[in-house]
C-alpha cells in the first residue's frame, strides 16, 4: 500500500510505501542487505566471513574505525575497550535500585535507565556540540558498559551479586563470565562471539534507523542509544530467539512436528523463527548458526533440523509459491541454549552486539548536519472547524 505524503518545501506530493517500506533515505559506508541474494556485509566484507575467521573486537574496530586492525592497532583497541567496561560508581551503586523496580521487566528495561545514567555521569554532551574524537570515545565507553549493566542488572534480578569485568578476557568471554561467574570453555566462548559478530549490524530496522534519528538531532551517544534499545524492546523487533525456542518446545520431539506444524499453518499463525522482511532466501546468519549447533550436536539441534525441514516442506505442500526460511532468531536461540545463556538474556545478548552497529550509524549520522524530519499526511476531519462553546 502507498500512501501520498505533502511535500512540506513547497514541492509536489511524494508518494512512499506504508513503513518506509524500501526507501533510501541516506547514504552509508557501513553496510548493506542484498536479500534476494541472501548477502549482508559491513563495510566492504561479508559479515559471515568475518563471523567466520576474526574477533569481536576485530569487527567492532572496524565499524569504528573504517578498517579491519593489524596486530599492534587490535592489541591497543582491545585494552583500550577492556579498560571501559568498569561502571562510574554513581551507575554501578544504582543498578540494585534499577533492577528491583524493573524485576517484572528485564535487564533490557534497565538498560535503558542505565544508559542514561551512564550518559550523564560520564559527562556526554550532545554530537552536535563535540568533535569526532569525543563522539567515538563516548560511544566507545557506552558500548564497553553495555554487557557490564545487563550482566549486572540479571544477576541482581536473581538474588546475586553482580561479577565485576575483567579486562584479561576479551569481549564475548568476559561477557559469559559476568553473567555466572565462571570462566567459560573455548568452544561456547567462540559460538557466542561468532553469534555476536553476525549481528552487529543488518541494514536499516527500525532499531537503527531510530537511533539516527535521534543523532540527526544532535543529542548525546546515550541518547541516542537509549531510543535504539526502546525500538528493539518491541516484539515486532526484538525478543524472538527465546520465543523460536518456544516453539522446539511445545513441539517437544520430531514426531510430533508434522501434525503440530500443519495445524498452525491451516490456521495462519505465524511460526516463530521463520521468515524475515528482506531476505527472499536463506538467510545467512541462520546458516552459520545452523551449522555452529550441529558443532555442538545433541536432541535439541536435531529437533531443530528437523523442524526447519518440515516447515519448508509442509509450506511448500500447502501454500505452493510461499517460500519461508529459518531467519536468525531459529537457531540463535538454539546456539545461546546451547551455550548455557539463559532465557530472558537471549535478546540483552543480541543488544551487546548490536550497540556496537547503532553507534557506527550514530557516529556516521552525526557528521550530517540535516535532522530527519519526514511528513505525514492529516487524515483527520478537516479544518478549520468551529471551535464549540463551553
């Protein structure tokens, strides 16, 4: 559906599709989705290579900085980052308060609430007013907090002590770390980093394009990041890997899932995990992360390969010509069970990447002066009407 909007500068009326559905509204140099291809990159490298071959903080440097690090430039980033991830104490003595008013609501509620915190305690001033240098330090302290609070703020919702960082760990370890205390093996620290690197960033969702909004009118990286966390807390958005697993569960065992998987499509629900808006085909992330739980094999995985096989495949009997695949969330939250992450931290996990991709767009977002300003059309009873007496 297309709807006519005003042109507010004077010009003819534009016509966009529902939801921006499509719409280029700016340049970037930090990435793309091709989903008829079944491609995404960031900057100028597949983001599933990178997934595949470098480190968090690897990737992490390169939405900052432009370019992938050498040794001596990831060893300076990784210390650099590893020193951040401390609270400033005014932030770290209010997460008890922050998590016994959101206990009904989550980390990702407090996050919220602590960001900005964190914003105004470290002294962030609007992008507008500060140079390039002290946007990227702020959104690097931000982004190196991010997994600190929300390890934090579950731990407190469960009646424990918050772990403190430790900056020997790099990203995704010391991530796992906090949140049970113990140091995590190699093979779910490596599962949950390529996990993180994959989601980064991914074209304009909402999330993202929230927070360049918020940055085009020059307010503060906690600002800005706040906004982003307020557009992915909406189920449209975020919070689907605990509910795919929803799903494997009320399956419970492969023979059971034809008879459950055909009653859901005759009625038209929807059947989480599957589908995306912009991919046509596989989605790549979904992929790798199939093939991450195959690593680790088990009852769950095989219910999950199977279940994938037979919704494509009953899809394909009762709805011919409606492709429909695994997105990321399917095996995500296949992988992060795996991993020992507990449920409610499926979607905070998913932020602790995905902070470090809103702050690549807040900094880019900022370097444009113009602010995102779109129109609407009014739909409403026509004006002017008499205004009634009392």
């Amino acid at each position: 559906m297309r709807r006519t909007t005003q042109n507010t500068t004077g010009g003819s009326p534009i016509e966009v599709p529902r939801g921006l559905a499509g719409v280029v509204v700016t340049d970037t140099s930090l990435g793309d989705v091709r989903g008829r291809e079944g491609f995404y990159h960031y900057r100028q490298y597949s983001a599933i290579e990178l997934a595949l071959t470098r480190s968090f903080e690897d990737v992490w440097y390169l939405m900052s900085e432009g370019e992938l690090p050498d040794a001596a430039a990831r060893d300076a980033f990784t210390a650099r980052t590893a020193g951040l991830r401390r609270l400033p104490a005014e932030v770290r003595d209010a997460l008890p308060a922050i998590a016994r008013a959101g206990a009904g609501a989550g980390p990702l509620a407090g996050l919220r609430t602590a960001l900005s915190l964190l914003g105004a305690s470290a002294g962030f001033r609007p992008v507008y007013d500060v140079d390039t240098d002290r946007r990227r330090a702020d959104a690097l302290a931000a982004c190196a907090a991010v997994p600190t609070v929300l390890a934090a703020l579950y731990r407190l919702g469960q009646g424990l002590e918050p772990v403190e960082p430790r900056d020997d760990l790099p990203h995704a370890a010391n991530y796992l770390y906090m949140l049970d205390g113990s140091l995590p093996d190699a093979a779910r620290v490596r599962a949950v980093e390529r996990y993180l690197i994959s989601t980064v960033d991914h074209g304009f969702n909402a999330s993202t394009f929230t927070g360049r909004v918020v940055a085009s009118t020059g307010a503060d990286v906690a600002a800005c990041l706040v906004a982003a966390v307020g557009a992915l807390s909406g189920p449209l958005h975020g919070g689907a890997p605990s509910r795919a697993l929803d799903t494997l569960d009320a399956i419970g065992t492969p023979d059971r899932a034809d008879g459950w998987i055909r009653e859901r499509v005759r009625a038209g629900e929807r059947i989480m995990g599957f589908g995306h808006p912009v991919y046509r085909t596989e989605d790549p992330r979904s992929r790798m992360l199939r093939g991450i739980a195959q690593d680790f094999g088990g009852p769950l995985v095989d219910l999950a390969v199977e279940v994938e096989r037979q919704v494509e495949a009953i899809l394909a009997e009762l709805k011919p010509g409606r492709e429909l695949h695994t997105n990321v969330e399917f095996y995500a939250g296949v992988v992060m069970e795996l991993c020992g992450l507990p449920r409610e931290m499926f979607t905070p996990t998913f932020c602790v990447a995905r902070a470090v991709g809103w702050s690549a767009h807040i900094l880019e977002q900022a370097e444009d002066s113009k602010i995102i300003r779109p129109a609407a059309r009014y739909v409403g009873t026509p004006p002017p009407q008499p205004v009634p007496t009392p």
